[in-house]
C-alpha cells in the first residue's frame, strides 16, 4: 500500500514568492525523505547549477485526497547543505529560539481577493459595483462572491488539523479574510503557508484564483492586509509591557525596517486611508484602525492583552514577519525587565 505525499514549497519569485508542489508516493509508513527540484524553473538556482533540496519541515492530512495522504511544507536548500538565501523559514528559527522564554503568539488575519476573468469576483464585466459599504461581513447574493470556495476552505484547514480560527467576508466584493492562530512564531506562518496552498488549490475546482496583491483593485477601495496580532507573556500579563512593544516598533530605524519586511506595494496600500496608517509614519493608539499598531479597547480596559500591527500586507512571508516582530518587541521588553 502506499500513500500520495504534496511536496509544498515557497519559490524564489520576486517581488512576492509564489507557491509549488509535486506529489511524491511512498509506502505506507514510509518517513518522509528530503526530495529534490529544479530551481532554475522557480528562480532559485541557474540552470547549470539547477538542483535544490526540500527538506519536509511540517505534515498534516491532506484534506483534499483524503485518506493517509499528506501535504508536507518543505524549507529549501542548496545541495550544500545550508539554506536557500530564499529560505525566509531558517532565519526565523534562530529569533524565534533566542526569545523563546518570552512566549510570543500571534493571531494573522489573511485578507485575499478572488479574480475570474481579469476582475475581482463579483465585480461587472464593465464599470463597478456599488462602493464598499455593504460587503464587509455581508450576506445576499448581491453583496458576497465566493462564499461556496470561502466554506470549503474553512473545512478543509479544519480537517488538515491547522490552527484556523475565523473566517469573514471584507470590504469589497470578491475580498475575504481568514485567520490563522493563536500559535508561536514558527507555527503561525507553517500554517498560514499551507492554507494559502489549499486556498489556491481548492479555487482552481472553481476556475477562480485568489490573490494576495496589496491593492487589488485600484481607486476608492481598501487594500489587502494580514493585520497580525502580537504578544508575548509580559503583555498578557500587563500594561506596561503592551507600551513598552508599542514604543519598540517606532524606534529610529525599526520603522524602516519592519516596512521593507511587510509585504510588496506597501506604498500603494499604507496612504493614511481606508483604515491605514501612511507607511513613513508611526503611530499607535487605542481602539485606532488608522494608526500603525491599534490597542484593542478590551486590552486598555483589561490592562493586559496584546497589539494588532495593521501594516503588513497580504502579500507578506510571514516568516519575515513574525521574525521582525519578535526581534524587536522581544529585545525591548528583555532590556526593560518585562519579560
């Protein structure tokens, strides 16, 4: 007996990675073995030199086959032995080990948007619907696009076993959102890639794609985020520590920083509209959706809790982003006792 193994992989496409996989069967027991590709396909490697490996770092059910198959998330290597300069995962794990005391969790919400026929899904084959307005958390065929692909996501991370914890319709038509969390630094983004996977593959029964740009549709429309929620143990515990983290972020240079980690077209997306921020400036606030970092009102209440970092897009590795987000909160609190 054997079993179908999904090969899962994130390419060397810039300015936004894209995803890959192949199937590789094995017997029924069978551990997963590293396998190889060729990256002068996927941009990762010339073509004289092609060969990279893929090292099986995560496995869950495969919902779609069924059965005892399997989707496994691969890092990518050099035949060397050392990671892929591409490989966002393997300089992550270093940070995420460095503060592991602290207890980082993140909460990452997936915006994302369905094209069919070079439009968002829902959209007219000539003009444009009525402004957002309706849309957002809507119901009615005239307000939601995409719901059947949107439930059978859902079910599908579900029975994958992935840390999904929501799903909403967004601001314009054809936008959706899921969430991925709470989980730690390395599980949040694991899992996040793989829904992405099954998101696009489920979509392809539907002759739909879903996209991750950060601005989708040009004009009086909100962007595509991954507001990401972030706390450590200090933070949950108290105020003085959700300050501390808030302050960290708008250090000289950080802001820089984070920026060019937070996904491509940021400029696009982060104006100081539509419930952003503009992407030169920092700011925080309480119960704010156009500041930076938001304070939710519950936490200033509790005196405890967490922040929500508005600013990366949909379009982010968030191995980049969970890095840079421990790193900095995590190296602040450390300095100031808070931990």
């Amino acid at each position: 007996m054997t079993y179908k193994a999904e090969y899962i992989w994130i390419d060397g496409t810039e300015p936004s990675a894209r995803l890959r996989s192949k199937t590789k069967i094995l017997a029924d027991g069978a551990e997963l073995p590293e396998w190889g590709f060729d990256g002068s396909s996927t941009n990762q490697a010339p073509g004289d030199n092609s060969d990279c490996v893929l090292k099986p770092v995560f496995s869950c059910p495969d919902p779609i086959r069924g059965g005892d198959h399997k989707l496994v998330l691969c890092e990518v290597y050099l035949v060397d032995g050392t990671p892929h300069p591409t490989n966002n995962r393997a300089k992550l794990l270093p940070i995420a080990e460095r503060y592991a005391e602290q207890d980082s969790w993140f909460g990452i919400e997936q915006e994302y948007t369905f094209f069919q026929e070079g439009r968002p899904l829902g959209f007219p084959a000539v003009g444009f619907p009525a402004p957002q307005g309706p849309y957002y958390c809507g119901v009615g065929a005239d307000e939601v696009f995409g719901r059947e692909i949107v439930e059978k996501h859902l079910d599908a991370c579900i029975e994958a076993g992935l840390k999904i914890s929501g799903i909403n319709a967004e601001v314009m038509p054809g936008q959706w959102e899921f969430q991925i969390g709470p989980a730690g630094p390395v599980d949040v983004a694991d899992h996040l890639w793989v829904a992405r996977w099954l998101l696009y593959r489920i979509a392809e029964e539907y002759d739909v794609a879903a996209t991750l740009d950060a601005k989708p549709a040009k004009g009086d429309w909100n962007g595509a985020g991954a507001h990401t929620n972030f706390s450590t143990r200090a933070m949950r515990e108290g105020y003085d520590a959700i300050i501390t983290a808030c302050e960290s972020l708008g250090a000289p240079g950080k802001v820089e920083e984070h920026i060019a980690g937070y996904g491509d077209g940021i400029e696009e997306r982060l104006t100081g509209d539509h419930e952003t921020a503009p992407h030169d400036v920092y700011s925080y606030g309480v119960s704010d959706r156009g500041a930076s970092v938001r304070i939710p009102w519950q936490v200033e209440v509790d005196k405890r809790g967490y922040i929500e970092d508005r600013r990366p897009n949909a379009n982010i590795d968030p191995y980049n982003v969970t890095r840079l987000l421990v790193n900095t909160c995590c190296t602040a609190l450390e300095k100031a006792g808070q931990v």
